[in-house]
C-alpha cells in the first residue's frame, strides 16, 4: 500500500478542526446523462485559528472518494469529465469560515443499486508556505495527472455517512 508523501500531514488537530459535512441534494445523472446519481452538497468547514491552504488540479478533483467500493463520488462521473482546463491550483479558506461543494455520488458500473450506506473522504493537502507549491506541483503531477495527490490517503477526512438508494 503507498504511504504517501509525508509533508505537512494533517494532525489530530486539524482533524478537530476541519469539518466535512455532506446532505443529499437530489437525484440526477451523471455527465455522460445515462446512469442516475445523487447530488450531494458538502460542506468544509475550517474551525482552526489560520487559513487551510490545500493544493488540488481544477478538473481532476482526486481529492474524493467513498468508504463504499459500489459507491463514487466526485464533482462529475470520473468516466465522463471533459476538461479543457486542468491546472495544479491552491485553494484557501479562512479560518471559521466554510466551502461548499457540489459532488455527484453513484454506484459503479455493473453494481446493482441497492440502498447503501457510506462516507465522503477529503483528501486534504495542506500547504504552510507558498515557495511550497513548486514541491507539490513536482510530486503531484505523476504520469497519470495527480496520481500522487489521490494517494494521500493518510490525509483524508471523512464527513458523516449518509445514504443513497
């Protein structure tokens, strides 16, 4: 199992802090508009004394998963996103102030619906310092685009569990 790259993990700290709430929306479809999937609204909430700064690409969006192998969730059907655009990019969020996401969630292909139980996982890589960012951009940028960010796995947070039908 990879381990990741241990620089600026998160602490028990800011997994006290930082709050990932998630509500189903609706029921909708996917990208491609050929398999139903459930929006979701979550919720990041930044309850530390500083900003959270974590790095991301803007079209990739590997920071998400599910503790259920029927279940994804990303912003779009990983199978169907068009991007034109994707760049290595910082996101901020002041401290006691929150972002909201909206992510699709759905069942693999093949898996017969089922009502399922599951959680959203965060994958939340931190920045302390901005000179940082070449770093990030070096390590994350693997040949499959940000395959070292999705394997941050000792940086998810999980939000509450809901479920889909």
């Amino acid at each position: 199992m990879f381990s990741g790259i241990h620089y600026n993990d998160l602490t028990p700290q800011d997994r006290k802090n930082f709050k990932l709430i998630v509500k189903i929306k609706n029921t909708d479809f996917d990208a491609c508009g050929n398999q139903t999937a459930y929006k979701i609204t979550v919720t990041l909430r930044n309850g530390a004394t500083d900003t959270l700064a974590y790095v991301d690409y803007t079209c990739s969006h590997l920071i998400w998963t599910t503790d259920s192998d029927l279940i994804w969730a990303d912003e779009q059907n990983p199978y169907c996103l068009i991007c034109t655009s994707n760049r290595f990019n910082l996101f901020q969020i002041p401290p006691n102030e929150e972002k909201q996401f909206e992510l699709m969630a759905g069942f693999e292909k093949d898996v017969k619906p089922t009502p399922t139980k599951f959680k959203v996982g965060m994958i939340i890589q931190k920045v302390l310092n901005f000179k940082d960012m070449l770093f990030y951009f070096k390590k994350f940028d693997a040949d499959s685009i940000g395959g070292g960010l999705s394997e941050q796995t000792q940086n998810i947070i999980w939000s509450n569990e809901i479920t889909i039908q």
